[in-house]
C-alpha cells in the first residue's frame, strides 16, 4: 500500500508510528466464534463475540456439553443484518431502532445501551462536541441513555435502514419540521418523547437534571410492533491484504479529543475521551470490533445555523480500524436509501468489515492521527 497515500488526512506526526507498524504487518487472520451446545438446549443467544446455548435440565437429565468454534467467513446460515454475525435461530423480525444519545460533556456521563448498540454513529455538534446515533436490531437493552433531541444529521444517517424507528427527545422547532417531512416520505417511523403515549421514556432523576436525565426503555418502545429486519449496510468478510498494524488512532475535534486503542485480549477497539476510559453505567469501557473513521464535509443546518450538519452521502476518504489493523479507504453513498461501499484506496478493492459491531466517527479532514507508541502506552498506563 502507498504510504503517501495512506497518510493522506493524518496529522504528520504519525509518519514515524506507521513506518514501525507497516514495517509488522501481516496477513489477515482467521475470526472464529466459539459455540457451545448441549443435548437439550432452549435458548440461543448471539453476542458480538459469542454464540452460547444454555440448557436447564431435569432432575434426572445429564447434561453433556462440546464447545467448537466455527469461521463466521464459513457460515451458511442466517445473519444479524447490522453485524454480519451468525443468526443460528434466524433474522430477528423486528425493525431497526435508532437513539440520539448525548455525549455534550461529563454531564452526560456515564452512558447506558451503547455496548448493545450494533452500529454508533459520532458527529459533531456544537463547540466541537460530539453526539452519537446509537442503532440497535439484533439486541435490545434494558435501557438507554442520556436521550437526546434529533439534529439534522441524522435524518440521512439512517435513511438506508429501511424505516427503522427513530427515538430521540425533542428538537428545535427547524429541526422538528424536517424530522416530520421525513417521516412523511417513509425514511423512518418518529417516536419523540414529547408525543410519546407508552410511557417507554421517563427521567431519572439520579442521572442529574434535565435535561440529561433522558431514558428510554427499547423493549417497550417497540412492544409486538410488527415489522421487518432492516437490510445490511455494510460488507463483512476477510481483512484486506493492504491492512497494516497500528496501535489506535486518535481525533482531535477542536472541544474534545477521542482515542480508539487496540485491545488484543478482547479483540476489539478501546473507547477513551479526553485522555480517560470512556465507561458505561456498568463500568465497562466502551469499545467496538470495527471503527470507521470517515471524512465528511460539514455545513451549516438549514434548520438551525448553529447547529453542524454532517453530509452523509456523496463520497470521500477514510479509514478502516479492525483486528489490530489499518487501511485507508473511500467511501460511497450516493444517495441515502443506499447502503455505505468501501473501497481500499490503494487497489480499489472492495473493503469488508469485521463480523461485528462498529462505530462510525464523522471526521473533518485533517481531524485524525495515528496514536505514536508513547501516546498509547500513555492510555494504556
């Protein structure tokens, strides 16, 4: 892969970092998901990283249990649409849920439901802030939250999702109308706090005042609603032969500043924000198997001149984040009913993602830079 090409929209400082990381690099490795199964399983579930059976016996029944692993590359079967990971008792019919989730400042701290998020999108805000676009399918949780109001955003962000349901709390009157025209025109069903009658949002008043004390319950949101599997948006499969090592990659928006470090023991992309571990409710650090960092240009809303918008559609440069890896890509999305294409910028080969979850981060150009060896030993401390 051509160097100049590969720094391309990285900060100078990181030459050195991929000159030691290519110089490591190798080729794509096999993904297995272990499977444990027994004689009398009832219930399956699918996580990110495992596939497991559970079984509740009689008093008289011996349970006998084989663990395998299987190449989610070999699966024949069924697939979470969201993740490409194995589906072993099919699609689940229901539709996709998008959330807008605050990320302002510590108020908004600490968050609950990402981890279950199948993909996340970050975009700026206001003051080089960030929010994120959380989108669930394949697991729901118990909750989530902060919730927040919709921004102009994220209207095209999720308008390849085949009408999923979009929750959010509020908006300014600008952006209200335009969430409404949406809706209308059938990119996705509306479910705003404000109009809510099923009681699924409520505050709580021990995550702060509002209005970060925003939740919604998913489960109850979506009840029995009737609906279909949305269709997939990204392209699973093997690790590009063009990927080389790196240690994370840090974006630096003007207000805050954002680092995905490597984690070999879980196999995935550790989430730090202002230099500190960006934890959950339940203290685990937010992370994810596949990061997208895509540049986009950002324009002022029509709805609101304060607010940034991100322009989702069209094309442009980027890069792709997984097994411990780097490749710099382009994107496609001509229009937004269609799914996102990547591309590897040095072959024009089409770029698969990890079988996985994945975070999706709306970069300026200029934004990102490698993390050099000391910066990541730094996080890692």
């Amino acid at each position: 892969m051509r160097i100049s090409t590969f720094l391309k929209g990285f900060k100078t400082s990181a030459c050195l970092t991929l000159i030691i990381v290519a110089a490591s690099a190798c080729g794509a490795t096999e993904k297995t998901v272990a499977v444990r199964t027994t004689t009398s399983s009832t219930t399956t579930t699918v996580t990110p990283t495992t596939v497991v059976s559970t079984v509740a016996p009689t008093v008289a029944e011996i349970e006998t249990t084989t663990t395998t692993s299987i190449n989610p590359e070999e699966w024949a079967g069924a697939r979470h649409p969201l993740t490409g990971l194995p589906a072993e008792d099919g699609i689940i019919p229901r539709p996709a849920l998008a959330v807008k989730i605050g990320n302002n400042d510590v108020n908004s701290l600490p968050h609950e439901g990402l981890l279950k998020a199948d993909i996340v999108y970050e975009a700026l805000i206001e003051a080089g802030k960030t929010r994120f676009l959380g989108v669930y399918q394949s697991l729901l949780p118990e909750r989530v939250a902060p919730v927040r109001s919709a921004r102009s955003t994220d209207i095209s962000l999720i308008g390849n999702l085949s009408n999923p349901h979009f929750a959010y709390w509020g908006s300014n009157q600008g952006v209200g109308a335009e969430v409404e025209e949406a809706e209308r025109s059938g990119t996705f069903v509306r479910q705003s706090a404000e109009l809510d009658s099923t009681g699924a949002f409520s505050r709580d008043p021990t995550r702060g005042d509002s209005p970060y004390d925003g939740v919604l319950d998913p489960t109850y949101l979506l009840g029995d609603i009737p609906g279909s599997a949305p269709a997939a948006i990204f392209d699973y499969g093997i690790l590009p032969n063009s990927a080389v090592s790196t240690l994370g990659i840090r974006w630096e928006t003007g207000g805050r500043v954002i680092e995905y470090l490597w984690d070999r023991q879980s196999s995935s992309w550790q989430r730090f924000q202002d230099g500190s571990p960006l934890l959950d409710a339940d203290g685990v650090q937010l992370n994810s198997e596949n990061v997208l960092l895509l540049y986009v240009d950002y324009s002022r809303s029509n709805a609101d001149p304060n607010s940034p918008q991100a322009q989702s559609t069209g094309s442009g440069d980027g890069w792709l984040l997984r097994d411990g890896k780097i490749v710099g890509i382009t994107w496609d999305r001509q229009f937004e009913a269609l799914k996102w294409s990547f591309y590897d910028d040095d072959t024009g080969e089409l770029v698969n993602l990890d079988y996985g979850r994945t975070w999706v981060a709306l970069a300026k150009l200029g934004e990102a830079s490698l993390l050099t060896p000391v910066e990541a030993a730094l996080l890692s401390d």
